[in-house]
C-alpha cells in the first residue's frame, strides 16, 4: 500500500479525457475512495456547487483537471468565456481545498500558459517572461492563475498544492467534436471522413510551419499520479516528452496512418498560434521519476484506431437513418 492508495481523492473533470484516464491510473494503484463530480451536478464556477462537492466527497487528495478549452477556433470566438470559466474553477476549488483541510492539491496548468517567444525548449523558469500567444492567452493565464494561487497559499499557510504543465495531449477519448478539437483528433476525423466520403482532398488550418510537443493521454495520467505521490515542491513542473514535430509532419503522419489517399491543402490565411513548442522535461525526471514511454507513431496508431472503431455505431445510426428515409 502506498500513501495515495489509502486516501480519499477527488478528480475534478474526472470524466473527461484526461480525467477518465487519471481515473484508471488511480485505480491502478489501489485507490478505491475516488470521487469524480459531474458537471451536470456541479458546476464548479459557482461556489455553492463547490461547497456542495466538497461535503459530498470529503477529500484528503484534490486533482483539479476540470477546464473548460478547445484549440484555436474556440479560443478566437469565445475567450471570455474562457477566461472566466477556467479561473472561477481553479480559485474557488482551491481555496476551499485549502479550508477544508486537504492534504494535497494538485493543479493542472497548460503550456498555453508559456510567453508567445519563449526560448526552446521551455524551462519552467522563463514562464512569466513574456505574454502568452494571442489566440489562447485568455485561457493560458486562467490557468496560470492556479500557479500563482498554489505558491501564496504554500506561502502564507503551508499548503501542499503542486502545479504540473502538461504539453498538448492525444489519445482515445479525445474531444473530436470540429467545433471544440485540437489539432490531432481534428485532422484524424478529416482524414478518415475524407476516406469514407472518397473525397480527394483535405484543407488544414496554417501553413504547417509551426511545431508542437505531444503527450500520449495515458503517459500524462501517469505523470500526474507520479506527482501526487512523489512531487512536494513549490516550482511548477513540464510534462512532455521532450519530442518536437512540425504541423506538416504531423499531417503525413496522420494521412498515411488513416490511409487517407488525397491530396492536402493548406490555408495559410489562417493563423499557425504559437511557433514552435517543446517542453524542457528534465525536472519531471528528477522530481518524481517521469519519462513518457509512448512514440508518437505508436500512440497515432492506437488514437486513430479508437476513433474509428467509436465511429462504427454512429455510422450504422445514419446508415439505418438514411434507408429510413428513402422508405418514406
């Protein structure tokens, strides 16, 4: 039995992609009292809610991954919403984890979080060196909020409260709704709808200049267990996988393992975000022991696959749908 095993803990977004994900890695090791709120019954921006939670659950352990986030279009047409949302989350969960006594809380920043120029690979220590890029600064200082919540609440009261900066992440259960995705599981459903449709071409945001960090989902769930275990520090810490590839390399990846036989056209009217992102993961190593395991080929594969193994029923639904319809 190890120290977490043995607590009361609560994930907050426990059920969404990450948090599903967080979930199994806490079972994983023993945790049987975890509590995961649902958004139709608490809605954390509002503190009765997360009053309510709090009595509900009684939790000796807090990982705070509830967000409200997309990729670049929801970040352009609602950032104000984002804003708001993230911060009322991340304040009134953690002071009243703070008030009531938890042992442990466990913040979950986003490296959206970093200056727009931040020298690569990013160092947690350049983190408040410069403005966040344009199109998610609203949500990236949300969450940026949490860190400097978490290092005043340690200073001031002694509470143990941690922050980890993930990198983007993929894999099974992502969100592939068009309007709310992020990169990757937005081009694997273009690819694999361009398959079925026998379409011979695709259009991709940007000019495929621009470079990102990936994380496979489970390696970041992992990371994440690791630090509530382990991590006791003040400093915020990266969680990568330290590898680079650019927008277009990605795309080849995807065309060719979806099996997408077209052409790509790219949109160079449309922005690019952030120019290039790496993370520096070394104090994630040092701290509690995290390497990513996942090659970004091998986790495509399995994310790909999901998804179109998830796709199957709906495409039986709009099958029997359109019979229906021409029967009429």
């Amino acid at each position: 039995m190890n120290w977490l095993s043995e607590r009361r803990v609560t994930v907050t977004g426990g059920g969404g992609f990450l948090g599903s994900h967080v979930v199994e890695a806490l079972r994983r090791r023993g945790c049987e009292e975890i509590f995961v709120p649902r958004s139709a019954d608490y809605d954390l921006t509002k503190m009765a809610d997360v009053l309510r939670m709090y009595a509900d659950s009684r939790p000796q352990v807090v990982i705070h991954l509830a967000a409200r986030g997309g990729g670049i279009g929801l970040n352009r047409e609602r950032p104000a919403d984002l804003f708001y949302d993230n911060i009322m989350m991340g304040v009134q969960v953690l002071e009243q984890a703070r008030l009531h006594g938890v042992e442990k809380f466990v913040a979950i920043g986003t490296v959206c979080a970093y200056p727009k120029f931040t020298t690569v690979p990013f160092r947690e220590e350049e983190l408040w060196l410069g403005y966040p890029e344009e199109t998610n600064a609203p949500y990236g200082l949300a969450k940026k909020m949490l860190l400097v919540q978490a290092q005043a609440a340690r200073q001031q009261y002694g509470f143990n409260a941690i922050h980890l900066l993930p990198v983007n992440l993929y894999g099974p259960r992502d969100d592939f709704d068009p309007g709310s995705s992020h990169v990757i599981p937005a081009l694997i459903r273009k690819c694999l709808e361009a398959v079925e449709g026998d379409e011979d071409a695709i259009e991709v945001w940007g000019s495929g200049s621009a470079s990102r960090e990936f994380l496979y989902v489970e390696d970041c769930a992992e990371a994440i267990v690791l630090a509530a275990e382990r991590y006791d520090g003040a400093e915020p810490v990266n969680v990568g996988s330290g590898q680079e590839v650019t927008i277009r390399d990605l795309v080849d990846l995807i065309v060719r393992l979806s099996g997408f036989r077209g052409s790509v056209r790219w949109d160079p009217s449309c922005p690019d975000g952030q120019p290039r992102r790496r993370l520096e993961v070394s104090r994630a190593k040092e701290a509690f022991d995290f390497v990513a395991t996942t090659p970004l080929e091998d986790g495509m594969h399995r994310t790909i696959e999901w998804y179109r193994e998830a796709r199957l029923p709906l495409r039986h639904e709009e099958k029997e749908a359109m019979t229906h319809e021409r029967l009429r």
